[in-house]
C-alpha cells in the first residue's frame, strides 16, 4: 500500500507540470492580454484587446501612438519583458514554494483572493453535497425496492430530466420566475445590504433565502447520479445469496435492507464522496455564481479569464488541479478502507 501511495503521490507532478505547460502555452497564442488592453486603454479604445491585436511583425498596434520605450515598460510591468521559457521556469518555482503571485487587476495576493472567495463556494458546496445525497441514497433505496413499479417509472423520469437540464439554464429560470416574476427570492448576492445589523435568527433566515436558488439549481442535476447508482448497486445486492440467508433466518425486510444489503451496496458510493465532495466546491458552481453575482471561486475565475488575468487564472488552475489529483488518489484508497477485498498492490 505504501508503494502504492508513493507512486501515485510521484505521478502528481508530470501532471501537473502537463496541465500547467499546456494552459501556459496557450496562454501565449490568446489576443487581448494584459499588455494590449492597457496599450488599447492608453489610446482611449475599448479594453478587451480586440483594438489592440499583433500585427503580422509582431509589433503592437499601439506603437502607433506610444513609444517603443513605452511599449516595453507596459511589458516589463506585466512581466512579459522575458522570454516565455523563462517565465514558465519561474513560475513553476514560485509555485513549488506555493507562491501563487499577485493579481494584474486587484493587486492583491492570489492566496488571499482565493481565501477571501473561499467561504462563499464552501457554503454553496456544502449545501449541494449534502443535500444531495440526503435525496439520493433514500430515493435509490426506495426505487430499488419498488424495482419496475411506477414509482420507479415516474422517479427515474423525473431524475432524468432534472439531470438533462443545465443548472445555469435552470438556475435561469428560476431566476426569471421565483426572483423576477413572483419575487419571491432576492435576484443577487448571498446576505442582504443590512445583514450585519440583524440578529442571529434574522440573518439564518436572510441567509437561507438567498442561497435556496442557487442550491436548488446546483441540487437538481446533481444527484441523478447517485441516485440510480445507489438503485442499480441496491439491485445487484439484493439478488445476492447472504440476502436469502438473512431472509430465511426470519429478518424483517427492513433489517435485512439496512443492516445487511446497505453495508455493501454504499461501497461505490462512499467512495465517490471525496471527489463528489471536493467537485461541489469548485467544478459546479462557476456559472452559477456568475449567474446570481455570488462573489466565489467560480466568479473569480470568471472575471479572471475574462479580463486576462494571469496570474490569478494560472494560481487557481494550480490549485484546483492539485487538490483534484490528491482527491482522486483519496477516492482510490477509500476502496480499500471500505472493502478489505480490494487490494492496489
């Protein structure tokens, strides 16, 4: 096991250094970065780099009304005064020390953006997560056990098309008919403008009826895959021999479903719980954030990419790439502390 672990722990760093090469190469080759925009803003055009793209030469069109001298102190600035090589070399150092560089745009720490942003994803994630699997696994159960009925027709029906539906094209609609239309639920944010002046009861429930959108639209379409997958797993158990034996030994059907068939049939599914976990926070909820202005990683990323924020795209896909790559190793191994049969060696 522990020559396991270490050959997985060693085969993180080819692929982060893939990822990482890959995202900054095509970095290089995308118009409308940092340098262009200020050369566009300098020359009172619109920011967004398409005023300001490379010409055949490879000069900037801004040299028209700036300088060389000052073309190459925007450069400087930026840190583009290097070549490419040698700036991937020294990112890639900083980024051993976990030194994820500072924001073009906001001038702060990206370690301090992405904690500030943190909580805000945390929430989203963790209400997902649990919410989720709190209708999954007993929904599965009960559509396991009522195998062909129609139960099980208009529940799988039901998942289906919940799972068919994009959260953001759900998370539109909501939006449009719950906080535009009925106004029941506030269109942005996640507290009101005076949280802080409420007391503790007033600010759950302000709390609670901000982020029910968001959470439903996320909810909707992620636990259709538990939930035929706790069915499907409750099925393939079911027809086993231990659950005759338990039923000829006089069990109630309600001992052997939860005592017995439960114990084997959540393997695969507790052993999905980190990514599933981990994938909450920062994999779903990136256009749902947007969509509702709920200032998170997902909108951090977002804004990053959009106004060509390297550092901050760079810093983020680092960490997010690294945490994936050791939440998948943890997926592995849970295999192993929940089935002792399973063995990596």
């Amino acid at each position: 096991m522990a020559a396991y672990i270490l050959k997985r722990l060693l085969l993180i760093i080819p692929t982060l250094l893939g990822v990482l090469l890959l995202t900054f190469v095509v970095i290089q080759f995308v118009p409308g970065g940092p340098v262009e925009q200020l050369v566009s803003q300098l020359q009172g055009r619109d920011s967004g780099g398409e005023g300001a793209r490379s010409s055949s030469s490879g000069d900037y069109r801004g040299r028209q009304g700036l300088s060389p001298k000052q073309v190459d102190e925007i450069k400087a600035l930026y840190g583009f005064d290097k070549p490419a090589p040698e700036r991937f070399w020294q990112m890639l150092k900083s980024y051993a020390r976990f030194d994820l560089g500072t924001s073009f745009y906001q001038r702060k720490d990206v370690w301090q953006l992405v904690r500030e942003k943190l909580p805000v994803s945390i929430s989203l994630g963790l209400w997902t997560f649990f919410i989720s699997y709190l209708i999954a696994v007993p929904l599965g159960v009960a559509k396991a056990v009522r195998a062909g009925s129609r139960f099980d027709v208009v529940t799988t029906l039901v998942v289906l098309v919940g799972y068919a539906i994009p959260g953001f094209v759900l998370g539109v609609a909501l939006l449009v008919i719950f906080g535009g239309q009925l106004q029941w639920f506030p269109l942005r944010g996640l507290t009101s403008p005076n949280w802080e002046s409420m007391g503790w009861g007033a600010r759950i429930v302000d709390y609670l009826w901000h982020i029910a959108l968001p959470v439903t639209a996320m909810v909707l379409g992620s636990f259709a895959v538990t939930t035929m997958l706790t069915k499907n797993a409750f099925l393939e158990e079911i027809r086993k021999q231990y659950v005759l034996t338990a039923r000829a030994k006089g069990l109630s059907e309600r001992q052997v479903l939860w005592k017995h068939v439960l114990r084997n049939a959540l393997i695969p599914i507790v052993t999905g719980f980190p990514a599933a976990f981990i994938g909450a926070f920062f994999t779903g909820a990136l256009l749902i954030e947007t969509l509702f202005s709920l200032d998170g990683l997902g909108l951090l990323s977002y804004e990053s990419v959009i106004r060509r924020d390297y550092p901050v795209v760079m810093g983020t896909l680092y960490l997010f790439t690294l945490i994936g790559l050791v939440t998948k190793l943890i997926s592995d191994l849970c295999y192993v502390w929940v089935d002792p049969r399973v063995k990596f060696d």
